[in-house]
C-alpha cells in the first residue's frame, strides 16, 4: 500500500517566491506517479513579459523538457491556487492524472468556478480533482501579497 504524500509545502514556497519577486503568489509541483518531484514553479507572467507564464505552464513545460515527452500520463499536480481556465486546458492537454490545489478562485477559477473546464464535453482528458489543500495558508499569501500593493 502506498503512502500519501504531499507537495503542497513546497507549491507554498514556490508562491512565496514569486510574491518576493513582485508576481502574484502562486506556486505549482509536478510529481511522478512514484512521488518524485519533476518540476516545481512560481508565477512568472512580470519577468517574462508573458501572461501565460503562470506557475502550472511553466511547471507543466519543464516535466515535459525534463522526460522528453508532450504528456504527463500518472503525474500530480499541486497548486497553491484553483487553476485559471488556461491552465485548465493544459492540464488536460498534459494528462496530469490528479491535481491537487489551495485556494479557490470565484473570480477567475477555471475548475470549480467560472469556465469548468473539465466539466464541459469538449474536455477529452479530466483529472481527478482535490480542492482545499492548504487552502488558509495559499489565501494568506494572496491576500497579504494583494494587500501591501492597495
């Protein structure tokens, strides 16, 4: 019997990363099925003039380069926050077999809110989803980050 094992401590330092560099705090892990981690990111969309250079692409782009493959079939996802829906359709695009994420985003959340990307029938690959995991600590950081900049 295998072992749980989380990756949301070190989405949550990838987020705080990223809120230091002046991005909106949100960090994403990638691990294999076996719980290696592949690749890990923080926001990046500032830096790289590149508004799709959210925490999920960027860590969905390097396990890719990293096994030499366009499809992450087995893998994990953890965010700190409930992917946009351009995420989503990465995600599905990469196979990831399970996403795990913190905080929701009624705003602009692409899986339980607003688009539902996987919910719809043009979806041809949905991951089992996992809502809530440090949720109080990823919604801190937003929070704090949103904060200071008002």
């Amino acid at each position: 019997m295998s072992r749980f094992l989380s990756h949301m401590d070190q989405a949550l330092a990838e987020a705080r990363a990223a809120a230091l560099r002046g991005e909106v705090p949100v960090g994403a892990v990638i691990a294999s099925p076996d719980g290696r981690v592949v690749a890990a990111a923080g926001n990046r969309t500032r830096e790289f003039s590149d508004p799709t250079a959210h925490a999920e692409i960027l860590a969905i782009r390097a396990a890719c380069a990293a096994l030499g493959s366009e499809r992450l079939p087995g893998h994990d996802l953890w965010v700190t926050l409930e992917p946009c829906p351009m995420c989503a359709a990465a995600i599905s695009a990469a196979r990831i077999a399970r996403l795990y994420f913190g905080a929701e985003d009624q705003r602009m959340g692409g899986v339980l809110h607003g688009a539902r990307v996987f919910d719809h029938a043009q979806c041809h690959h949905r991951p089992q989803v996992y809502p809530g995991l440090a949720a109080p600590e990823a919604r801190a950081l937003l929070r704090d980050f949103f904060a200071a900049r008002r």
